[in-house]
C-alpha cells in the first residue's frame, strides 16, 4: 500500500481541511473531473463547484464539497486551495436549503440590480453542497 | 457636603457601571482569543496563494491583465473598515480622522471637473460618520462583523471589481486598523486594485515551481483569470479579520482602563464616606456629651 501513497492538503484561509497521505485525488477541475494517483506528472489546474473524492491510507473514502479553486500536482504532493471545502458529513443541510431556497427566490424575482451571475453561482454552491451531503 | 447617602449611592452606580466594563472587557478578550486564531489559521492558505500568483504571473503580461495593469487614476474608491459598535477606545474615531484626511488628500490630487472619491464603508461607525458628512458612499455593509464569514469578503469584492471593470473608479484603496497587539493598532493604507505588482512578486528564493513545466488545466492564462479575484477576496478577509481582532484588542483596553478607572473611584468614594461618617459620629457624640454636661451643671 505504501507505494501508492502520496501527500494530499486540502486549504482554505479559514483552515487546513485535510492533511494526509491519500492513494486516490479526484476533483472536480474546470474542464472535466480528473483523477490524481501516485507520480502524477506536474499539473495546475482550475477546480470548478463541485465534489472532491479521497481515499486515504487505510482505503477508506471520503468527500467534499468544494465551491472551486485551484490544485497543484507537484513531485507526489498534491495541494489544493479553495475557498470552502466541507466533508460530506459535515455539511450544514439546513443553511444550504436556505441558500438555494434565496438564490432561487433571487432569480425568479429577476429584479432590477439583482446580480443574476452571482445568484445563480450561489444557488450552483448551495445544490451541490446538498448533493454531496446527501450521499453521505 | 454631599451627605452619605449620596456618596452610597454614587458607590453603588460605579460599582455597576464597573460590572458592565468588566463584563465586557472578558468577552472581548475572548473574542479576541478566537479572532487571533482566525488570523493565524489563514497563513497556509496565504502562503500556498503567494506561490501560485507569483509564480503565475511571469507567464502573463500584466499591462494586459485588467485587474492587474494601472490606468490613469480618474476616481478612487477608498473602503473603510471600522466597526460596529462603539466603546472600544480611539478605534473608530482615530480611523475616520485619518480617512476624513485621506480623503481631504485623495481630492487635491484629483483632476479637475472629476466628482471626488467615493466611499464604501465597512462598520456602522464608519457608515454613520459619513452619511452625516455627505459624502460620496459607493455601498456599505452593516453588521458584518457579528458573524464574520468569507462570504462577506467575497460579496465586498465582487462589488468593487464590478465598478472597476466597469470604469466607475479606477483605483481602490482601503483603510483600516491593523492588529498589532492587543493594546497597540495600526491604521494602514493599502490598495487593492489595480494590484500592486510587489504584492505579486512572492517570496525571494522563486522556489521549486518555476523550474517545473506544468501542465495547465485549462491554460495558465485562465488559471490566473481565475486566480486574481480569489486573491482579492482572501485580501480583503485578512483585512476585515485584521480590523476585527484590532477592535476586540482596543475594547479589551478600554474596558480594562474603564474597569480600573471606576475601582479609584470606589476607592476615593469609600475614604469620603468613611470621613463624612466619622465626622457625622464625632458630631453627634460631641452633642451628646455637650447636652449631658449642660444638665450636670444644670442640676
């Protein structure tokens, strides 16, 4: 197993979210899911809103919700930064039902000074955070 | 003379008034506990973002980036960051002076036939001052500081970077109190936008990556594009976390001095109180003993 460890951190600027060897990345990038496994060659790459998967030493699985950033492969280290990632089970559905339900109340007033490109970002980060919260 | 029932009663109202302070006082220092760990915990993410940037940038042009090249300055758009709430000392009325005076400077420096400096506030204090001065005020937000969250940067720079790209300013400063020590702020003037280019130039020893050939997914252009507003957004929550543990640190102060002050008081108070009862006692036993004599003699 140990062969196919690589390091992973997870970054945002209110913590560190994951720090650990992992054998498997998978994120969400801009122009298509990609997976990250041992001796990856060099990549940056933008991560969209979106689910980022993990499997860590002891194979078990875990996920996150992301609202999209960046990742840096690098000589077997992987980081990557993003404004929010929350595990799946540490999602708070409440507050994410609230957001959709405003983003949705936003868009369907179509008022005048309603920033129709932001309201539909926030209602894209509120769905995904419950997707991911609810297969966990 | 006050009379000791006075002097009692303005005892007890200090003593009061001192609870509040110090009531006060150990919040704020709690606050302040946790708005330190929120400074530190961002220094990760800070040093991974300086990387990336600095790194990033050498493989664009910035006089072509809009949000990176420099245009000549019609408009500024100046933010200021104070608080909420008031009893915290110098804090807020100390930044609105050097704001108020920025701005006085912000306006000789500006072409004529142009409108001034706008504002966007940060801070019902700020909010307040400079509705009442009639100024220029581009936006403000109210009440942030309650439950600060990355979204408030994030909303505050999705603001400004619309009205830039938009030409409606074209250079935008902010001003606010830098935590220094719980007992000492700075206030500091930076610029946001256009970013300044020694904000970009990252650590001296150009580390591992630029040696690296990378693959750039989708192409180092659209990392940066993507790249420069998140920057903006984690500069502008350092700053608000930054003005936020500074104003817990002055209220953390001026609540002790406040708690320090009310306990001289209660000090010199007791002393009159006990003087005047002494004296209320000597008076009445001299009567006594003056009655008793006179009906000695008397009798």
């Amino acid at each position: 197993m140990a062969e196919k460890l690589f390091r992973l951190e997870i970054v945002t600027p209110k913590k560190v979210v994951f720090s650990g060897d992992v054998t498997s990345f998978t994120a969400p990038g801009v122009v298509g899911g990609f997976q990250v496994l041992k001796s990856h060659a060099p990549l940056l790459s933008n991560i969209a809103i979106g689910e980022v998967k993990i499997i860590d030493a002891a194979d078990a699985e875990s996920r996150y919700a992301t609202s999209g950033g960046f990742v840096e492969v690098h000589d077997n280290k992987v980081v990557m930064l993003a404004e929010t990632a929350e595990r799946s089970d540490q999602i708070d559905v409440t507050r994410a039902e609230a957001a959709r339900d405003r983003a949705r109340g936003r868009l369907a007033e179509k008022a005048a000074g309603t920033d129709v490109e932001r309201a539909r970002l926030a209602l894209h980060r509120a769905i995904n955070r419950l997707k991911v919260a609810g297969r966990g | 003379m006050a009379t000791l029932r006075e002097i009692r009663r303005r005892i007890t109202g200090i003593r009061n008034t001192q609870k509040i302070t110090k009531a006060m006082q150990m919040v704020a220092a709690s606050k302040l506990r946790r708005a330190q760990g929120a400074i530190v915990s961002t220094r990760p993410y800070a040093r991974k973002m300086g990387e990336l940037l600095s790194h990033l940038v050498t493989k664009v042009d910035p006089a072509l980036h809009p949000l990176l090249a420099s245009r000549e300055v019609e408009n500024v758009l100046l933010i200021v960051v104070t608080a909420d709430r008031g009893l915290c000392g110098p804090f807020n009325s100390n930044l609105i002076k050097a704001a108020a005076q920025h701005l006085v400077a912000l306006r000789a420096g500006q072409l004529e036939g142009t409108t001034g400096p706008l504002l966007l506030t940060v801070g019902k204090k700020g909010a307040d001052h400079f509705r009442k001065q009639g100024s220029r005020i581009y936006a403000k937000h109210v009440g942030i500081f309650i439950d600060l969250d990355f979204s408030h940067a994030r909303t505050i720079v999705n603001e400004i970077e619309r009205g830039y790209l938009a030409r409606e300013f074209d250079k935008v400063e902010v001003i606010y109190n830098e935590f220094k020590s719980v007992i000492q702020q700075r206030i500091v003037i930076e610029q946001l936008l256009p970013i300044p280019p020694e904000e970009l130039k990252g650590p001296r020893d150009l580390h591992a990556l630029a040696q690296v050939e990378h693959i750039y997914e989708p192409s180092s252009g659209e990392i940066i594009d993507a790249l420069v507003p998140r920057h903006l957004n984690f500069q502008m929550w350092r700053i608000l976390l930054e003005s936020n543990a500074a104003e817990q640190g002055a209220r953390m102060t001026a609540m002790d001095n406040a708690s320090e002050n009310a306990k001289e008081l209660i000090r010199d108070l007791t002393l009159k109180f006990n003087n005047a009862r002494q004296a209320a006692i000597t008076k009445e036993l001299l009567e006594i003993v003056s009655g008793a004599n006179a009906l000695r003699r008397a009798g």
